[in-house]
C-alpha cells in the first residue's frame, strides 16, 4: 500500500514537471503540418529523454528519504518520455515520414524547375539569345547557392535551360 501511495505520488510529480516542461500543452493549436510537427515532436521528446537521462544520472547516488521519492519521479518521467520517443519514432519509421518530406521537398523543386522552363521557353519565343538565357540561368544558380536552397541545384545544372 506504501508502495502504491509512492508510485502514485512519483507519477503526479512527473505529471507536473511535463506540465512545467511544456507549459503552452493547453493552448495547442491545431496541427496544419503533420509531418513537420512528428518531426519537432521527436526531437522535443528526444530534448526531455536526454534532460531527464541526465538529472537521473545526478541522482543515483542517493540513498533515500525526500531526495529518494524525487529520483522516482525523475526516473517515471524519463522512462515515460523514453516510451513516447520510441513509439514516436516506430510510427515515423512506419509510415515513412523521411521518405515523405523528402518526396515533398521533391515536388517543390519539380515546381521551380517547371516554372524556370516556362520562363526560358517564354525568353526563347521572344529572341532571347542563348547567352543571355544561360546568363539568367547562372544568375538564378547563383541566387539559390547564397539562399542555400540548394534541393534542385544539381538538378538545374544537370538539365540546364530548356
């Protein structure tokens, strides 16, 4: 019965630390970007794993007494967080969210790259040259390796302009 009354009582304690982790929970809005959101989830989960890990490991020398039933809590809550990642990151390998955002991220730069087609068959039919069209072409290469937005970069260099 002790033992139940302390369990009880080290899951309320961990119950308030993610409370106090995690302090906006009641006010969540609602997701729009569900991938992105699993993707900050775990690695929020990932943060709490390894802050718990850490205050567990500064208190395992403790031998008892009200320092005892705080090193309980401590060890719920990184066992909890623990759990959450680890079914967290099943189900992100499960429905394949890597390979997803990076399908996404594909579409993206298929979509730039057909609208920099566009533009250069519109630059042809007008009597752009080939050196100024390769001249936007470098210009806009350029332009994505400051920006670091380098997702078609090789792609673009690869089929030049149309």
């Amino acid at each position: 019965m002790k033992a139940a009354a302390e369990h009880r009582q080290a899951e309320a304690a961990a119950e308030t630390v993610v409370r106090q982790l995690w302090s906006g929970l009641d006010k969540a809005e609602p997701v729009k970007d569900p991938v992105g959101s699993l993707e900050r989830l775990a690695g929020a989960l990932e943060q709490l794993v390894d802050e718990t890990g850490r205050k567990v490991s500064e208190m395992e020398h403790l031998a008892g007494g009200a320092q005892l039933t705080q090193l309980r809590a401590e060890v719920v809550l990184f066992e909890r967080a623990l759990g959450h990642l680890r079914a967290l990151l099943v189900d992100m390998a499960r429905l394949g969210i890597a390979s997803r955002a990076v399908e996404v991220q594909q579409g993206q730069a298929d979509q730039m790259l057909g609208w920099l087609r566009a533009g250069f068959e519109a630059g042809a039919a007008v009597g752009m040259s080939r050196v100024q069209l390769d001249a936007v072409m470098g210009g806009f290469l350029e332009a994505m390796r400051r920006s670091r937005a380098g997702v078609v970069v090789g792609e673009l260099e690869a089929g030049g302009p149309s």
